[in-house]
C-alpha cells in the first residue's frame, strides 16, 4: 500500500535518482515498523519474536526490492564493459579521451555515452577527469580517477597519450583559448559537449518566413 501511496511501480527506475532510491528505503522501512506495530498490537506476549521478523524482513526487502532496481545500472555497465574489452581485443580503434570540466557533467556525458548504441568503427576509452576543483585531486568520481585541473593537462596529455579531449562544461574564454592552442600543438583532438537549457524566442521563431510559400 505504501508503494502505491509512494509511487514506486509508477517510476523508471533505470532513469532513477538517488532521491528515488532514498524514497524506495523510506517506504520499506515504514512498512516494516508498521507491520511490526500491527503484530506488537495483536500478539504483545511476542514482541520480542516481532522485532526479530522486523529485522529479519526490512534486511531482506532491501536487498530483494533495492537490488533488483540497482541490478539494471550494474548489468548495462557491465555490458558496456565487455563490449569494449572485446572491441579492443578483435583489433577496433579506441582513441584515449580526457573529459574536462565539472565531474557532475563529465558523469552526465559518460552516462550519455553508455545509453547511446555503438555505430562507429572508432570507440572511446576514457582516461579520467580534469576538473578546477583542486579538492577533487586523485579521487575517484563514477569509478574514474580526477587526474588533476586543467593546469595540468599538457603533462596529463602526454602521460596518457591522450587523443581527444572533450569539453563537459563552459568554460572562460582565456581557459578555452589555452585549451585550443594546446590542442593545436600537442594535434589534439577537441571536442565540446553541453548538457543545457537553451531560451528559444517564439516570437522571432513565428516571424520566419514559410519555407513552402513561393
């Protein structure tokens, strides 16, 4: 009941955030303390064996209910795992990547890549993170290594013989610029990836001519 009342079946849990996970526990753990009132209420000579069943239950339901949701990221992560290890070993071009920008982004991309099919003869093998926040330095986000900030990355670049660097956030022009000569130098490869929001003018929009008038 409380599934329904939370939503649970509603959600695409393998679009899921981790606020709907935490929602998912909230509502097992209720259940549990509720069923253990009701049975407390109807038996109080064995609430000692109610306590131990409400142990047992809320540790089973959240490793029946929460794993089955969780299997899904973990299977397709996997899968992407041993699709590349066996593009690589049958002789396909992997090009050595280094995202840089903010770690949030760079896992939005990287979560973008995973979802997205593999139609290209050429696949990318990610190195790790460049990220401005010096607090982030040689920890590890979404299981890749901050190699270091975007002082770093001419050292960084020839340390891991990257070939492609890709831009997950905006950054001030003088930084892009630097990055541009950089790439230009060391024949880098630049791209640039945006996960925005983008104002559209309707108005304007409404003004354009009809392409199908003569």
């Amino acid at each position: 009941m409380l599934f329904c009342v939370t939503r649970v079946y509603s959600r695409v849990w393998s679009l899921a955030r981790s606020t709907d996970y935490l929602l998912l526990s909230i509502s097992l753990s209720a259940s549990a303390i509720i069923s253990l009132g009701i049975a407390t209420l109807l038996h109080p000579g064995s609430w000692q064996a109610s306590v131990v069943l409400f142990f047992v239950y809320a540790g089973l339901a959240h490793l029946a209910v929460l794993g089955s949701r969780l299997v899904y990221r973990g299977l397709l992560d996997g899968l992407s795992l041993w699709s590349d290890t066996r593009f690589y070993r049958s002789g396909g071009v992997v090009r050595r990547v280094l995202l840089y920008g903010p770690v949030q982004y760079s896992l939005l991309y990287l979560r973008e890549q995973t979802m997205a099919k593999y139609g290209s003869s050429v696949r990318r093998m990610v190195v790790g993170f460049v990220d401005d926040d010096t607090n982030l330095r040689f920890r590890r986000v979404g299981g890749y290594l901050v190699l270091g900030v975007g002082e770093d990355i001419p050292e960084l670049a020839r340390k891991y013989r990257v070939e492609e660097l890709v831009i997950v956030g905006q950054l001030p022009d003088q930084t892009l610029s630097e990055v541009i000569a950089l790439c230009a130098s060391e024949k880098i490869s630049l791209s640039e990836w945006h996960h925005e929001e983008r104002v559209i003018d309707v108005k304007l929009a409404g003004a354009r001519p009809d392409p199908t008038e003569v």
